[in-house]
C-alpha cells in the first residue's frame, strides 16, 4: 500500500480510538461524578484540590484547639471573678482592721478570716482544667505550693485556633496571683501581712499592705481585661473557620465535581462523531481491495 493510500486508512482509525477514548472519560465522569479522576486529567487543578483538601482538613485541628482554648479561657475567667470577689472581702476586712477601737479578740477574728480567704485564694491559683494548671504558665507543675511559693514558669500556653492563629489559651504564669518576683503583686504574700499587721495592731504595716491589696487588686482586673481580649479574638477566630467550613467544600467541588449537563451534552457530541467517523471509515475500507493493502 503506497504510504498516501495508509494514511488515508489510518486517520479514521486513530480518530475512532481517540472518540472512543474520549467517550470512555465522559461515562467514567458521569458514574463518578467526578471531572477530575487521574492527576494527568488536569494537573493544576489536582495540586490546587489537594491544597485546598488540606486546608479543609486543618480546619478540624483549628476547631479542638479552639475548643481546648475556650474552656481554659472561661474557667480562668470564673476564677479570677471568684478570686477579685475575695480579695474585695479582704479589702472590707482591712478596712474594719484600720479602726484604731478593734478589741484584740475582732483583730483575731478578722485576721484568721483574711487567712482563711488567702487559703481559699490558694485554691483558685491551683485551678486545674483536664489536668492542666490554668495561672502555671506554660507548663504542667502545680502553680502554688503549700508554701505559697510560685513553682510555675511565665509562659502562656498558646494553641492553634486558626490560620496564622496561635492564641494564649492562659495568662502568663504568675500574671494574676504573682509570680514571687517584684514585677507583679504576691498576693499571697500580700494577705499575710495584712493578717499579721492586723493581729499586731500595727497602723504603719496596715496602710502600706492596705496599698499593695489595691494593687492586687488592679492586677487581677488587668488580667480578667487580657482574657477577654483573647475570647473576643477566639470568636473572631471562630467566625472566619466557620466562613471557611462553608466556603472551601464548594470551592473543592468546583474544581472536582464534574458538571453532568456539559459531560451529557460532551458525550452526545463525541457519540455522533464517532457514528460519523465509523460510517466515513466503513465507506473507504468498502471501495479498498486486496491489492491496495499489498501495495
């Protein structure tokens, strides 16, 4: 066969197997549903599904931390209005203290109830969420020891909460109580010479730990202020996750999902040209004879 006359037999050949080829991926589409069903199929959007699949799976990630992040968050909260409630007890008890006519037996009295408060005040300091230390910092040791001594570090525990995201599910250690160090009040500390001033009757002693109490006092609302400043910012967080969570499975499905109406209309196409292809070939191998395949 003279190379004109194979060509002129090829061709249909190769057009068929490409239709049918083409035909073959349509069905497949339309039985999975997918547009996208081999890397090779469409390679941008293959790394572009892939990136945004694991976007959407990091948003599961994001979700427990912020989940972790709110119960720590809220729990410390509850803590620090429970702790600014004693010390507002303290700062009454201090001021019945200051009267120059308290009988020694009221001074007692007021001074084993501000230890009793510093006590209860140590339990809050100890607070434990899922076994985590909450006013600790960053680790896991017991904040106060029974000696009132700070154990913890000053660190905050952050967690992910979104993209870019890493919040202080915590305060810094030592932050609201103190952390023994003259950066921050020891309330602790604190508390016990308001009892010891107040047995002693000691007027000068009474004023300056009188003074200290009110800039506990301070420190604890400027700590109560910074964690709700991490709870607006959590709720923005959780806001934009959720945008996400709405916004990426439809991107994905974009990029993904076949479009049934253009691979139904692609497949009617590709089915009546290869009809056509198969009767144009059927016409030239009809009119060929033995001896144009041996030339």
């Amino acid at each position: 066969m003279r190379l004109t006359e194979r060509i002129r037999y090829q061709r249909p050949a190769q057009q068929i197997e490409r239709l049918r080829n083409r035909a073959e991926r349509a069905n497949e589409q339309l039985v999975s549903g997918a547009r996208v069903l081999r890397p090779s199929d469409d390679p941008g959007a293959t790394l572009r599904i892939r990136a945004l699949e694991r976007r959407y799976a990091r948003l599961e990630q994001h979700e427990r931390g912020a989940d972790v992040a709110e119960a720590r968050l809220l729990r410390s909260d509850a803590s620090l209005s429970e702790a600014h409630d004693t010390l507002g007890r303290v700062h009454e008890l201090t001021i019945q203290g200051l009267n120059a006519s308290l009988s020694p037996q009221d001074a007692e009295n007021i001074a084993l109830e501000i230890e009793g408060l510093r006590d209860h005040l140590l339990s809050l300091a100890n607070t434990r969420v899922e076994g985590r230390a909450l006013f600790g910092g960053d680790g896991a040791a017991t904040p106060y020891d029974a000696a009132l001594g700070f154990q913890g570090d000053t660190g905050a525990l952050r967690l992910e909460v979104g993209e870019g995201l890493r919040l202080e599910a915590s305060l810094p250690g030592g932050a609201a109580f103190g952390d023994g160090t003259p950066a921050t009040v020891d309330l602790f500390a604190n508390l016990n010479d308001l009892a010891a001033a107040i047995r002693g009757r000691l007027e000068g002693p009474m004023q300056d730990a009188f003074e200290v109490l009110e800039a506990g006092q301070e420190q604890l609302n400027t700590a109560r202020g910074r964690l709700g400043i991490a709870l607006e910012t959590l709720g923005q967080a959780r806001a934009v996750n959720e945008a996400l969570r709405a916004r990426l499975p439809s991107e994905i499905s974009d990029l993904k999902d076949a479009d049934f109406t253009a691979v139904v209309a692609d497949l009617s196409l590709t089915d009546n040209a290869l009809q056509a292809t198969l009767a144009t070939s059927s016409r030239l191998m009809s009119g060929a004879t033995l001896l144009d395949f041996l030339r």
